[in-house]
C-alpha cells in the first residue's frame, strides 16, 4: 500500500480518552499526524470521561472535545448529568455533542452487552428504550439551542431515531450518524434532515459488505470518516498501526489508522483519493468548525 497521504485527513468521531490507550495519548498524535491527521472529535460517554476529554483538548489543538451521555453509560450517571454537561460546554471552547443515541441491541442481548463491556452480572441492567429517548432528546434540544452539532450512535433502532429527529428541534449546523449501519432507503430522509454519515474501519471486513454498500448512495458532501478508535480495528490487510490493550493484551483500534479507512473508502467509491480528502474535510469543518484547526500533537 501506498505512504501516508499527502493531504489532510479529519477524523469525525473517536474516544482517544479511553482507559485502554494506557496513558499513550502522546505517542499516538503523533502516529496521527504522521499519517495525515490533522483534526479529530473526541467523543465523551459520560461524566467519569468528560475531564478527560477536556484535558485533551487542551492538550492538543487537533482535538474537538464532544461531550455526551451514550446509551450505555446512561444508568451510571448522577441525577445532574445533563446540568453538568452543560456546564462542561460552557467552559470548552469550540466543544460539541457527543456520543449520544438509542441502542436496542444492548437490550435485545444484554448478556453480550455486559461481555463486550467486561462487566459482572451485578452492573446495572441496560437503560429502557423509554430512558435512552428522554435522554438524546434532551440532549438533541441542547444541541439545537446551542447551534452545535451532536454525534448519534444508533444500533437497531433507526426507524424510532428518524421519528425523533423529524420531531424534535435539531441544530441547524447537522448531525452525525456515527458509523452509519441504517438502511440504505433511509439516507436521503436523514440527508434531507441534516445527517452526515460515518464511515469507520469496521466495513473493510467482508462481513460488512451490506453496510459499505449503503455508502455508495451517500452525498458525497455528506460524507466523513472515523476511526471510533479504540474500537472497530480494520482487517489486517489494512491494519497499519498494530496496537494492543498494555494490562489485557487485546487489539486495539489505532487512531492513525484513518489513513487506511480513507484508502480504502477511495478505491471502493472510485474516487481520487486527494479529491476525497478534500471533500471529507470540507464536510468536516462544516459540521463541526473550522476554528482552531491544526496538525494532530502539535
């Protein structure tokens, strides 16, 4: 495969906070920036990572800070989260919403739920469809109010996240569907309400051959690529950056990795890999800002 590209490279959504990166941020900015990357969202779960996410954007000018209450974390947050959220907002310049959403595949298999998450049977229960609505509305409103854009993780229930956006205020700037698994009939009805739409490394596998497909119907001026590093770690055909969890010893996604995601999205959409780059990037700063835009680990 070829070198790292000439051109920037903007990653729309990914946790760089996580406690997985054993404390590595530094080094992996900098692989970032060798590989392209020049602006990145960093997507809070919930007020135990929010002071992270800040921090990291202070830390590095490449970094949006998002902050946001996601459906799994939604039953370990205290009764003032939105309160605190918003205050977190308040004092992070250039920050934005993120990572908030309906999940009913936690719901329809909590037993995977609680593996994939590497906790006991005495963790709380996963959040009723019912509480996971109350909360990415109100957080929605908070975007809309604010003029701000939101990141929306959804696993099947994209009929009921169409209902609510239809229905609900939505902030004018657009909205990201992270990591767009939906079905294809529903993407101009997103686009007509402001969607932009994820692409992430996970559809390099072969058995995400329906979802890379649903991006052959997307604008390309809707168009953006992530990592969600440290999560969906693309095949090892593609895997450019080798990373495992220290204390586990399990892979890991690394967020230089967008160079591969970018590489293969061009060759599969049969577009210039530069032009591209240049799209995803205008579609970027459009959703999230311009402002404050610089290399990764500067």
């Amino acid at each position: 495969m070829n070198a790292s590209p000439p051109f920037r490279l903007t990653d729309a959504h990914n946790h760089l906070q996580d406690d997985r990166f054993g404390g590595a941020q530094e080094a992996l900015m900098a692989s970032a920036t060798r590989a392209g990357v020049t602006r990145m969202v960093v997507n809070g779960s919930g007020e135990q990572d929010w002071p992270r996410v800040a921090e990291l954007a202070q830390r590095f000018p490449a970094v949006i800070p998002a902050f946001g209450c996601h459906p799994w974390s939604l039953r370990q947050q205290s009764p003032g989260w939105l309160a605190t959220l918003e205050s977190w907002l308040d004092r992070t310049p250039g920050s934005v919403i993120g990572e908030i959403g309906l999940d009913r595949w936690m719901l329809e298999n909590p037993d995977r739920w609680r593996a994939y998450r590497s906790v006991g049977a005495d963790f709380p229960d996963p959040p009723s469809l019912e509480e996971q609505e109350d909360a990415f509305c109100r957080q929605l409103t908070l975007a809309a109010e604010r003029t701000i854009s939101v990141s929306v993780h959804c696993l099947r229930a994209f009929g009921r996240l169409l209902e609510l956006m239809e229905t609900h205020p939505r902030p004018t700037r657009g909205f990201l569907l992270h990591s767009y698994g939906g079905p294809a009939e529903l993407v101009p009805s997103f686009v007509r309400l402001g969607a932009y739409f994820g692409f992430p490394g996970a559809f390099l596998h072969e058995r995400k051959l329906r979802q890379r497909q649903t991006f052959r119907g997307v604008p390309l001026d809707r168009l953006l690529i992530e990592t969600d590093a440290p999560d969906q770690r693309l095949p090892d055909d593609w895997n450019r950056h080798v990373l495992t969890d220290p204390v586990t010893g399990n892979p890991l996604n690394h967020p230089a990795n967008l160079a591969g995601v970018h590489a293969f999205l061009s060759q599969f959409l049969e577009v210039d890999a530069e032009v591209l780059a240049r799209q995803t990037t205008a579609n970027f700063e459009r959703l999230f800002g311009s402002a404050g835009s610089g290399a990764a680990g500067r």
